[in-house]
C-alpha cells in the first residue's frame, strides 16, 4: 500500500514539471502573439523588408509589404525582385528606362501606380509608344550605393536597359557619399573614396546581434525593438531599418577609407573652397553644416568624388551602348553652397554637350503643393508631385530620345548635337 502511495506522488510529480512549464510558456506566448498582431495591425512597425545582396547592397525584400508612416501613412508593396515598383518582367524586350536614386524616387509615400515613373509610362504607352519604365530607387542611399546597385543587382537580373537616369538631390547625395560627413561611418554603408570609387563600409556585429537581426525578417515585434534599441545606442532617432543577410565583416574600419591621388573631374570643383565665399556672399559662414572644423573641405571634397564617379559611370554605360542622363531633383530644405555648387556644374556640363541633364522646376509651383503631405511641412514628392515631374520627363524625353537602342522613329533621328541642346536647355 505505501509503494503504491510511493509510486502516485513520484507520478504526480512527473506530470506536474511539464505541465507548469506549459502553464507559465502558454500566456507569455499568447501575450507575444498579441504583442505582434497589435504592432502589425497598428502600423507601429513591419517585418524588416531589407536586405543585402550579393553582400554588396541594400535592397528591399522581393515582393514584402510594409506601412510607411513617414509623412502619411502609405502601405508599402515591393515588386517581385524587391522595388516599390511594378513588376518587373526579365524577358520583355520593350525599351528599358532605368531610374536610380534615393527616397525621393522611391516614393513610399504615395502607391506605385501614382509614382512618377508608373505615370511617366503610362503617358508613353498612350501614346503607342512601348517602354519600360523601372524604378530601382533604395532610400537613404547616395550615389556610390547606386552605381553599386547598377552594377551588381540590376545587371544580373537581365533586364533589359537602353537609358540610366541618374536622380540627384544633392540635399542628401552628398553627406551619403563621404563617409566623413553627417552621421559618419554607419554599420553599413558605401561610400566614395578619393579617387570617386565606391567602397562598402561594414563593422562587425556580435553573433547575438546577427541572430536577432535576422529573426526580424519574421516578426514586426522584434523588428521594432531592434531598429529602436540600435538608434537608442547610436544616438539617433529612427530611421531606415538595418539590413538583414550574412554577419559583415569589417572591410574598412570606420576611420579608414581608401587612399590614393585623386584625379580632377572635368566638371569638378576647381578650388571649391575658395570659391565659396565670394559666391554666397559670406552666408555660408552662419550654415549648419558648416561649424565644425575642416568641414567645408569635406564638403567640397565629397562634390570632387561625386562628380568624378558620375563621369566614370557615363563612360561604362556609353561603351556598352546604354544612354546616361541626370535628374536633378529640387530640394526642399536650405542648401549649403556645395550642394547647389553640385547642381550648376552638372548643368554646365549639360550645356556644353558632354552630359545630358535635366533640372526638375517642378512647373514653378509652391513647393507646398508637390512637396508637403499636411500642406504644412515640406518633404518628398506627393501625389501631385509626381504628376508634375512626370509631365516634365515626358516631355524632356520625347525632345531628346529615349535610348541608343530604341526603335521608335518618333524619337529617332535627332542629332546627338540637338540631344546634347535639348537636355541642357531644359535644365536651365
């Protein structure tokens, strides 16, 4: 009768282990779920939609969905290969017109179908004229991550490009390319080295860090209090969300950048700093970006390498017999003399024949009407916006052709002499 009583309460205890294990796991799992399916149906946060590829550069993940809450709140649905685009189609053969740039051609504020590219194409094709129109913009990018881009992702998916349009805002293009300027040296980031080649910044990141960075491809929870935890100890208020893909390893320390003679760009800047002063009459000095020390040369430093890379960068996609322009997208906030330095000598460049370029007026309107959500506070490009630019692109198109490969007679057979006089006509 004892071993029986013996036997029951060790019985009892088997069962009661696991069971309390169960009891206590039940409602922090419960409490968890919930967690995830307030913060997903709130919009506070989405599963991390970016990634890296080839280890090279951030993109979005193929065909995720997101909510922007930057400005308006716009759910966000990425392409099948990962843009805030249409899908894209590798076997198509229509003419390939490629957009690059940053969040303002991105666009996530608005639906893709009201993205200036979307109508941009929509235009041509009522007009019997078939183009592709593709839109490859990557927020918080600068120029060297978009050559990178075009060089890796873009052209190993085979699709089919006849003309590059480079977009501009120099607002933000030329802090993102030097590694010295605004935030510094982040956990990834491409920057440009001296002689305007692009390098990939990566610091390491602990293996505890990489596990949980990578778990935020599956959970807005987890995304939210990462992004939110990495700003905290950076110093920084939210931004765009870390990419998740293979723990980095340090390429280029965060002091370092590679060295070299740097060579003059042709449309560069000849003794910028000197320059600066007499062409802002001296307002320069009460600038922000300008009161650290040694900062104006990084400023004009960061011009020189952007410039140059922008002429390499034509020379390649000439000799593969693929056209190149510039976009100069308006900015919205009060420019340093390097940045509007950035714009007029690529209009000169324009001007004289040896690069297409067009600055976006946006048709003169009160930058409140294409650039602001609350008609309040400007920011990137609304609805409205871009209706406009298209309506500008179009038109500065159909004078200078679309691509050397393009087959449509009614934007052949204008000399490169009038192409070269149409775009840089248009820029001014």
């Amino acid at each position: 009768m004892a071993d029986r009583r013996t036997s029951g309460a060790a019985t009892a205890r088997g069962v009661s282990a696991p069971v309390r294990t169960v009891a206590v796991l039940v409602p922090i799992l419960l409490a968890l779920g919930a967690a995830e399916l307030i913060v997903r149906v709130t919009g506070l946060a989405s599963p991390n939609h970016r990634m890296i590829y080839a280890d090279t550069v951030v993109k979005g993940r193929p065909n995720a969905r997101y909510v922007s809450r930057k400005e308006n709140r716009n759910v966000v649905l990425l392409n099948n290969v990962g843009f805030h685009d249409r899908d894209w189609d590798v076997t198509d053969d229509e003419c390939g017109l490629l957009f690059l740039g940053d969040s303002m051609v991105e666009g996530i504020q608005v639906p893709v179908d009201s993205l200036f590219t979307s109508v941009l194409e929509d235009r041509f094709a009522s007009e019997g004229v078939s183009v592709d129109v593709l839109n490859a913009a990557v927020s918080a990018t600068g120029t060297g991550h978009q050559y990178l881009l075009w060089n890796t992702f873009v052209r190993d998916s085979g699709t089919r490009v006849d003309h590059v349009a480079l977009c501009l805002f120099p607002q933000n293009d030329l802090k993102n390319n030097h590694v010295s300027i605004g935030k510094g040296a982040e956990n990834y980031g491409v920057y440009l080295g001296p002689d305007g080649t692009p390098y990939v910044h990566k610091s390491g990141s602990s293996r505890a860090r990489s596990a949980l960075r990578r778990l935020t491809v599956y959970s807005a929870l987890l995304n939210l209090i990462y992004t939110r935890l990495h700003y905290l100890g950076s110093g920084d208020g939210p931004a765009e969300e870390e990419p998740t893909g293979a723990a980095p390893t340090a390429e280029v320390a965060p002091e370092e950048e590679p060295t070299g003679a740097a060579p003059t760009a042709e449309v560069a800047v000849e003794d910028a700093v000197s320059e600066a002063g007499a062409a802002s009459g001296g307002s320069r000095a009460s600038h922000p970006d300008f009161t650290a020390p040694g900062s104006e040369e990084l400023w004009a430093d960061s011009l020189e390498r952007t410039l140059l890379l922008i002429e390499r960068w034509k020379r390649e996609v000439t000799d593969m017999g693929v056209t190149f322009s510039v976009v100069i997208i308006p900015n919205t906030d009060r420019n340093n003399f390097y940045e509007d330095e950035l714009s007029r000598r690529l209009e000169e460049a324009g001007r004289a024949g040896s690069l297409r370029v067009l600055r976006l007026e946006l048709e003169g309107r009160d930058q409140l009407e294409t650039n602001s959500f609350d008609g309040e506070t400007l920011g990137h490009l609304n609805c409205m916006g871009h209706r406009v630019a298209a309506r500008e692109l179009h038109r500065w198109f159909e004078e200078g052709g679309l691509g050397r490969r393009h087959g449509e007679e009614s934007l052949e057979g204008r000399s490169d002499d009038a192409v070269e006089t149409a775009s840089g006509g248009e820029g001014t």
